[in-house]
C-alpha cells in the first residue's frame, strides 16, 4: 500500500509507493519452522522498511528489512535463491537478533 511515511521512518511526512513481493521458503521440516517466524516478524512490521532502494536507487521505496528472503526458486545464493546451504542458518540468526522467538516458542505465529 501507498502511504505517507511515518516518524519513525527516514522521511516523515513524505509520500511512499507501495510494491507487491514474493519469497519462498522449502516446504520442508526447517522451512515451516522458518516460515512461522516470518510470518509473526510480518505481523509486527519487521519485514519492510522505507528507504532507498538498493536495486533502483530510488529514494522513499518499500524495500526488506534486514531479514534475507529468497525471491527465487534457483540461482543460488548470488540470486537470491536456492541452493543455499547458510539459508536457515542466517535467516534463523537474523531473526533472533530482532527478538523474533523460536518457531516451537511461537504461539503467535
């Protein structure tokens, strides 16, 4: 969704483009683990922020937090996708450093 940006985002006031994005995540054992923390980090507004974005450059965008997502199928790690061995390793990480709790633990998820 479009919207004005607000205090606590780098522009105050400004007006923001909203966007669409899709990520993946295995449909394996560790990955509904994962995808349960990734829904409760959505819920609380973990997931997006507004700021420049890396791939445009353009300024007041929607753009990821600081939690990887893989928005491809394949391609490796280098694009954004799978295989990549240090997936659940690093998204799990950065999950924990954003007090997200663990998946067993997460009964708001």
């Amino acid at each position: 969704h479009s919207n004005f940006q607000k205090q606590y985002h780098p522009n105050p006031g400004m007006f923001y483009l909203g966007t669409e994005r899709i990520a993946y995540v295995p449909d394996n054992n560790e990955g509904v683990k994962l995808l349960k923390r990734l829904k409760y980090a959505w819920k609380r507004g973990l997931s997006f922020t507004v700021g420049t974005s890396l791939t445009t450059g353009k300024e007041n965008s929607i753009t990821w937090s600081s939690i990887h997502h893989k928005t491809s199928i394949n391609g490796g790690a280098q694009r954004h996708g799978f295989p990549d061995d240090g997936y659940f390793l690093n998204c799990n990480s950065e999950l924990d450093s954003l007090g997200v709790p663990q998946a067993i633990d997460c009964s708001d998820c």
